[in-house]
C-alpha cells in the first residue's frame, strides 16, 4: 500500500482524489442496488455509507437529476416497455 500522502499525490497527479473516487463509486453503487426492487432505497443508503436515508436522496439527486423513487420507476416502466 501507498502512505496516504503519496496517495493523495499520486490520485492528485490523475486528475482526482478519494472523495472524488469514492463519490463515482457510490453513484455507481447505487443504480447497481437500486435496479433491485427487493433492496429498500434506505438500505442501499446504508450500504453506501450514508448515515441518513435524505443525504443519500440528495446526492443520488446529484448524481442523476433524479430521486431514487423516480429511477426506479423509471427503470420499472424500460423494463415492461422492452
């Protein structure tokens, strides 16, 4: 592993950083948890790291224009449309 200085070098000379990375992969995270039905929204905030159920709304919301309710709908409806 890497000292947490010449981490933050070396994702600094990448163009990113760690809160950047961790922020993709729980945009990422999300849709992947989110497209099961079965998986409530609070606890995928939960997997995700979120302490609240309405911080996960606001960043999914920043992520993708959309709240995870309406996401999901909307992948509801692709999928009886496909």
């Amino acid at each position: 592993g890497y000292a947490p200085r010449t981490l933050q070098r070396k994702l600094q000379e990448a163009g990113t950083s760690y809160h950047a990375l961790l922020d993709e992969m729980r945009r990422e995270l999300s849709i992947y948890y989110l497209r099961d039905a079965q998986i409530a929204v609070s606890a995928v905030a939960f997997l995700l790291g979120f302490s609240e159920t309405s911080a996960f709304h606001r960043a999914f919301k920043r992520w993708t224009g959309t709240s995870p309710g309406e996401f999901r709908l909307a992948e509801a409806i692709a999928k009886h449309s496909a």
